[in-house]
C-alpha cells in the first residue's frame, strides 16, 4: 500500500468511533429529539402523572396532538380545505386495498405504473374491485430503469404510481409529467414523503406508510381530496369507509396513539428545520455526496439508470461479489446498520431518510473510500 493510501486509512480509523449510523429502510432512523421527548412522554406526558401510551384517545389531551398532527401535515403540504389529512391504522399495504374499494366499481377501470413489488401488490388488490390498466412497467428492466413513456386511458377511474422504490432504489424525479394525465392521480408516498418540494394540491389521494420519514411504524398518513369521494356503487364497510374517517377526525375507533403522537413530534421537527424545502435542500447533498462517491470507486457499480436514481434509497454492488461479506463486517463493525441490500435485489442499499444526519453519509462515503484504497 502506498503511503498516500496509508495516510487514508489511518484517517479513516482515527475517525471511527462507536457512534450508530442507521441507513435501515424501514422503520428507520428519526431525529433525536423526537425521541427524547417520546421517552419522557411514556413516562409522564405534559406532567399529567400518565403515560401517553395510557391516556383516553377521546380525551382533551390527545384530541390536541391528533388536531396538531393534522395541521402540520396540510400546512407541510399546503393544502387547502379541499384536502383532509388523515391518521389511520396499518401502513401502506392496507391502503392497496382501501384507495379501490373507495373509488373503483367492479366494471370500471384503474390505471396503474408497475414499477416495482409494491407497484405490483397494489395492483394486485386493486384487481379485486375492478380492472387494472398497467400502463407501463419497467419489468423488462428489472426495474433498474422508470419506464419514460405512458398512456392512460381517458374512462380511467384513477392513475396509481409509487413515486418512490424501496427495493430497487429508483424514483420518479419529475412527478409533473403525471399531472395532466387527465384523471384523479393517486400516489404511493410511503418512502419519500415530505423529503422534496413538490404540489401535493395535484394529488387526489396520497398515502405513506408513516415509518420512514413521518414517524413510527402502526400508522398511515393519508391525504385525500373529498371531491373524488362517494361516486361508486358498491356499500363500502365502515371502518374502510374514508369519508366515515374523516368525519370523526381520524377518531372513528381507537387510533395508534403513540404512533400518531410520534408522527406529530417528528412533523414538528421537519416544520423547525425549515419545511420541505429546507428538507429537500439537505437530501440533494445527502444524494449528491454518495452518488458522486459511488461513480468514482471503479469497485463498486450502480445498477440503477442515473437519471432514475433515488433520493432515499441507494442500491449499488461490488464488483467482485466475493467481497460482499467483508464490506457489510466492515459496516457493521464501524457502526453502520441496515447496509445489506434487500433478499429480491442483493448487494447493498442505504436509506438516505429525511432524519439520517449528513454526517452519516459522510462516514459511509469515507468507509467506502477506505475499502476502495484498502483493497488496492
């Protein structure tokens, strides 16, 4: 090893410590505070002598923190009335079923991009209403590209895309090209809502499983347009019902208390930081600073079309797959967590989240370097 190289890595050393770094997908990292003011919350919440984890859900108290929860969200988003926000239980997944039970009768049609396994099991269910229009996929791609071209037909009930893929690392960039689509646009959000500056007043309905960007895991935030609601045949079950939901304020039945409050203390945080915007700024260095790392170490390689690569969730490989277990020790021992690529797509993925500080990425990219030089 040549002394500049030596010089490199014992730099690298000096600077790794015990610290955690997490890059988990999900449930992820959230911001510290958020996590101090929990912990004192299970204990004693706003000096009550009761753990939030125990007080009434119709009490005075916790009707503040969903009232509070809700009006980040739209205020976050800049929405009007025409828009209400909703907490409901489960995470996306339940939401594959519940956006076409609400808006598709069986003989209608729904239009939907097939980007990926979450793409597809949305699909999936929405084939139980009524008809599924797949109007483009990047199947053929192994969805390492977004497909650039779609038709949607006009008698389209709605247009369904996932602006974010977790397990392959791709993302739509331009979510402008889906606004004149012409129908009610529906959009799955669950991994990067709130992390860009984008017009959510252009959604009909949004929803985000809250573990990632808004919160802990047991929630689902949902965003929807009243104007698209009540125009299907079918008799809708009541709890699956969102205009029940938003009558009672996302109070319809015992909500996840403490995951909703989570929600509200980390969209307090995101709203101190400097909104979206300011949250977007941050991402784009996060992004810019591991792309550029991982495009100029010849040792690894990104499989993802670079015009398609996500903000949030990074995937690339080794080139020599024999060192895949000596790179994920060496994360592991130097405190990063959650490297491991997902069982369907391999090699490596790092989640980029709204609450993972720069410095971890930045700890990364020198374990990256101090890989790269090690190995000569």
């Amino acid at each position: 090893m040549s002394n500049k190289k030596e010089i490199e890595v014992s730099a690298f050393i000096r600077r790794a410590g015990t610290v955690i770094h997490n890059f988990n997908a999900g449930p992820s990292i959230l911001p510290k505070e958020v996590f101090e003011e929990a912990s004192r919350a299970i204990l004693d919440f706003k000096n009550t002598g009761l753990s939030i984890l125990e007080i009434g859900h119709r009490t005075s108290l916790f009707q503040e923190v969903m009232d509070e929860a809700r009006s980040l969200a739209k205020e976050l988003m800049n929405l009007n009335e025409d828009h209400e926000v909703l907490f409901l239980h489960g995470g996306a997944t339940t939401q594959f079923m519940q956006v076409p039970m609400n808006l598709l009768d069986e003989n209608e049609i729904a239009a939907y991009t097939d980007t990926g396994v979450w793409a597809s099991k949305a699909m999936k269910e929405a084939k139980l209403f009524g008809h599924v229009d797949i109007v483009c996929s990047g199947k053929d791609s192994g969805y390492r590209a977004l497909p650039k071209n779609f038709n949607v037909t006009p008698t389209s009930k709605y247009l369904h895309i996932t602006t974010n893929n977790t397990i392959y690392g791709t993302q739509w960039q331009d979510l402008s090209v889906f606004y004149n689509a012409g129908v009610s646009l529906v959009a799955d959000m669950s991994s990067d809502i709130l992390s860009r500056d984008i017009d959510f007043s252009k959604f009909d309905l949004i929803y985000a499983g809250a573990q990632k960007n808004v919160g802990a895991a047991g929630v689902n935030l949902v965003v929807v347009n009243k104007k698209i609601l009540g125009k299907i045949r079918r008799v809708i079950p009541t709890i699956m019902d969102y205009r029940n939901h938003i009558e009672a304020g996302s109070l319809l039945n015992t909500p996840p208390v403490f995951a909703v409050y989570v929600c509200m203390l980390t969209l307090r945080w995101l709203k101190k930081q400097g909104g979206v915007p300011a949250m977007e700024s941050v991402n784009n260095a996060k992004a810019k600073l591991f792309y550029d790392t991982l495009d100029n170490l010849p040792i690894f390689k990104g499989p993802v079309a670079k015009e398609d690569r996500s903000r949030m969730n990074a995937v690339f490989m080794i080139e020599d797959a024999g060192l895949e277990k000596e790179f994920l020790d060496l994360c592991k021992n130097e405190g990063m967590i959650g490297v491991k690529g997902h069982r369907l797509s391999g090699g490596f993925r790092v989640s980029m989240y709204n609450a993972l500080p720069l410095e971890s990425v930045n700890a990364l990219t020198d374990l990256m370097k101090y890989f790269a030089n090690k190995l000569g």
